[in-house]
C-alpha cells in the first residue's frame, strides 16, 4: 500500500470516529453505551457470620437464638410466657396470636436457608433515593428488605424490583400488594397491638372485617397468599427500642418505640452474613419543606405524632456504621 492511500485510510478512520463520537454524545442512551465500562460484576466479599459478631457486640450474644419469625409451636403446645405488651412481647395477646399462627407459617424460605453467605439489603423509604439509579445494585443483593407500604411499580430504576422481605403493620399495607411485591415476596406482620392480628386473621380467614381501631384504614381486602405472611417475633422491636435506643421498654400509655426501618436494620442483623442500607436519613428539623420519601410528598410534620425520635435514631445509625456493622449505599 502506498503511503499516500495509507494516509487515506487513517484519515477516514478518524472521521469515523469522531462520527460516532459526536453521535453517541448527542444521544445520551448511545452515549451511555460506547463509553459504558461495566463496574465489575463481582458481588461484595461476604464473609459468614459476620453480621452475627457485629450483632451480638449491640445486642449480646443471646440475640441469634430468638425466632425470627413466631412459630404455632411455641403457643399451643408450650405457652411460651412474654415479659412484656405489643409491640415488645405478646403478653395478652396470645389467644388471637394462636389463631394467626394456626393459618399462617413461619419458616425461612429455601431459597435463603440455602445460602452460603447472606448477602442483604434494607431499603429505607427515604428521599435520598430518589435518582439514585441504585435499582441495579439493589436487585443483585439475596435479600432486599422492604418496609411499608413503598412502591417498586415505576420507581426500578432507583429502588429494584426485587422484594424478599416486606415489612408492615395494618395501616401500612400497601391496598395492592401484588404491584408492589413479588410472588413470593415475605410478607411480615409487625404488630404494635392486638387488633393487628386480629385484622390479619379476618383478612386470611375471610371473616367479618373491624374498621374501628386503627389509626388509619387498613385494606378490607387484601390480595395475598397466606404461605406467604409471617409475625415478627416482637422480641427484635424490643432489643431495637432497648439496645439501640435505649427506650423505656415498659411504658404504658405513651409509647415511643423504634421505627420500621431502625427494625429492620436489627432483623437484618440477625437474620443476614452482610447487611447494606439505603435511604434511610432524614432532613433536619428545621428543613420544613423537605420532603421525606422518594415516592410521594410528604414533610417531616406528617410524623408529629408518630412516637419516634429520628434524631436518636440517626445517632445509631451512625454508630453501627462506625462499627461497620453495616455499610450505607446512600449518603447520610
Ligand atoms: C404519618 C406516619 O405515621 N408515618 C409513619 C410511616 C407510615 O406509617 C407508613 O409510611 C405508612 O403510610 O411509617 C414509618 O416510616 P416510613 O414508612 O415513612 O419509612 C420507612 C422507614 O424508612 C426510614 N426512613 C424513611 C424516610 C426518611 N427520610 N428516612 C428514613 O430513614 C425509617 O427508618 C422508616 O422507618 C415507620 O413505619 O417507621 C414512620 C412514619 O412516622
Ligand atoms: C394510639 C395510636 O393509634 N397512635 C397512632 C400512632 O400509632 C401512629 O404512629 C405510627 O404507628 C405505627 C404503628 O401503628 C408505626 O409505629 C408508625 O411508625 C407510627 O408513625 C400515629 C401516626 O401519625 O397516629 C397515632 O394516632
């Protein structure tokens, strides 16, 4: 080949190129393709019963033994007594109890049992999360822990698809579960008083529904699989109010008591060989106008009543990330 067409060939090559540049940066989504390098596919190091020595640093080292979930066994044949009320224990609340746990079950899916190391998620419902494009990472966690009634439906790309375990009391069920859960998703019943299993069992059982009681309606029709509920042992509500935020645990009238997402850290903790977090934190107090979830538009005033104290909670938070008992996807 002559030098001169040589030349050529380069020339064209260039032009080439520059074309293709200039076309996938006019075009962002081509853009994203060309110069997209892959972050690597590897998932983080997990190391087994690693959550479980931060765990048993926090809350002692008794904490692994507890149920995760309650189990019939344990209220029908042995009358397994309760030091303390809903939502720490379930001391009088044990008749309705049983009849929840004679329709519902309790057992860790194979799916998790079988893991060799459990890799998990909390997915908090906080602001931060929204164009976070974290829905990737997310779904590539075991098990994505989800708290209330948040949605997944038109919100993938920053919060996943997947939900292996959904945490929520009556006035937080989602009116259309199957939307925003997967088929197989758990769905976990933490209940703050007996009315709360009262309202599961006439769900479950299609009985005669109670609209007084609750603070907020509940679903009257809720369109789950039973196989698919669980009760959280209160057990872990009462470790979280006392060891991380060192509550009065037995308060009577005026409970202040952790929040769903504080909870599911602990569960989390007990239940996982690594725990990630995302979306948790909240504005400052004086930030009046911020809104607080990443799907809808609400301030900080919406929790006036709610008996938490985030600021405390924030205080643990950060502690268990200092500890690395857990890492944080998002700021906080
Ligand atoms: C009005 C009211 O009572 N709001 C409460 C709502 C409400 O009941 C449900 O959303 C259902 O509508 O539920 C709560 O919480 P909520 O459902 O808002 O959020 C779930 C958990 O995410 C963490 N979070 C949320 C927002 C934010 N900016 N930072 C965060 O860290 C928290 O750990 C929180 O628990 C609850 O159950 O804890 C606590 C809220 O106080
Ligand atoms: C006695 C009573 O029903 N109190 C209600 C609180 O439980 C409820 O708080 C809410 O109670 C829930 C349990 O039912 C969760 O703990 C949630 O985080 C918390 O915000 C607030 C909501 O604004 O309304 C009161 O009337």
């Amino acid at each position: 080949m002559t030098s001169k067409s040589h030349w050529k060939l380069l020339a064209l090559a260039l032009v080439l190129v520059v074309v293709m540049v200039w076309y996938s940066i006019s075009r962002e989504d081509r853009y994203i393709e060309f110069f997209y390098f892959p972050v690597s596919e590897k998932k983080e190091p997990c190391f087994q019963g690693e959550a479980e020595r931060q765990a048993s640093k926090i809350f002692g080292n008794h904490s692994r033994e507890q149920p995760i979930f309650l189990q019939l066994k344990d209220y029908f044949w042995v009358k397994t007594p309760s030091a303390y009320e809903l939502p720490f224990g379930t001391k009088g609340s044990e008749d309705l109890l049983l009849r929840v746990l004679a329709i519902t079950s309790y057992s860790i899916p194979e799916s998790i049992q079988s893991l060799e190391c459990r890799r998990c998620v909390v997915v908090g419902n906080g602001h931060r999360l929204k164009n976070s494009s974290l829905g990737g990472v997310i779904n590539k966690y075991d098990v994505v822990i989800r708290l209330n009634n948040a949605p997944v439906a038109g919100y993938e790309g920053d919060v996943g698809s997947k939900t292996t375990i959904r945490l929520f009391y009556p006035e937080s069920a989602h009116f259309d579960p199957k939307i925003e859960n997967n088929p197989d998703t758990l769905l976990v019943l933490v209940a703050f008083k007996a009315m709360d299993f009262h309202w599961i069992e006439t769900i479950l059982s299609d009985k005669k529904r109670v609209r007084k009681g609750f603070w907020k309606q509940p679903p009257l029709i809720w369109d789950v699989n039973p196989k698919q509920i669980r009760i959280l042992n209160p057990f872990f509500m009462e470790i979280a109010a006392d060891k991380l935020l060192s509550l009065p645990i037995q308060q009577p009238r005026k409970i202040k008591q952790p929040t769903t997402g504080l909870l599911a850290i602990t569960l989390a903790l007990h239940l996982c060989d690594l725990v990630h977090i995302a979306g948790f934190g909240y504005p400052d107090a004086y930030n009046k106008k911020q809104t607080i979830h990443y799907y809808e538009q609400i301030t900080l005033k919406s929790m006036a009543g709610s008996g938490h104290n985030v600021s405390q909670e924030a205080v643990a938070i950060k502690r268990m990330l200092e500890m690395g008992a857990v890492k944080n996807l998002t700021y906080f």
